[in-house]
C-alpha cells in the first residue's frame, strides 16, 4: 500500500527548517568529541613516554641461548 504523499510530505514540511540546526550541532558534538579523543591519546602516550613504560622491552640476555 503506497502511502498518501501528503501525510508523508507534511511531516518532512514541517521538520524542515529544524532539521539543518540540528545536523549542524550533531556535527560539532563530533568533531569536538574527535578533538577530545585526540586530546587525550597524545596525553596519554606523552606522559607514558616521560614515566616510562610499563614493560620494559625485552632483551636478549634475558633468555638462555637457543
């Protein structure tokens, strides 16, 4: 059953002139997030780098010869 053009075009009318605000704020609330995100690894991986890391890596003369 196709539905009545005018009950599916009134909504679509009336939601409109809401709907670019609203695509543009979901929008910002991601980038901002992405920044955030961004934010945090590089803190994260600088204060790892200066208080070193929690496994050191692994040397040779830890393990008997092959």
């Amino acid at each position: 059953m196709i539905p009545n053009p005018v009950k599916v075009a009134a909504p679509a009318i009336l939601l409109a002139p809401v709907a670019v605000p609203i695509l543009h704020g979901l929008t910002g609330i991601a980038v901002v997030g992405l920044g955030l995100f961004a934010a945090g690894t590089l803190v994260n991986k600088t204060v790892k780098a200066f208080t070193g890391s929690p496994k050191p890596p692994i040397r040779k003369d830890d393990y008997p010869l092959d």
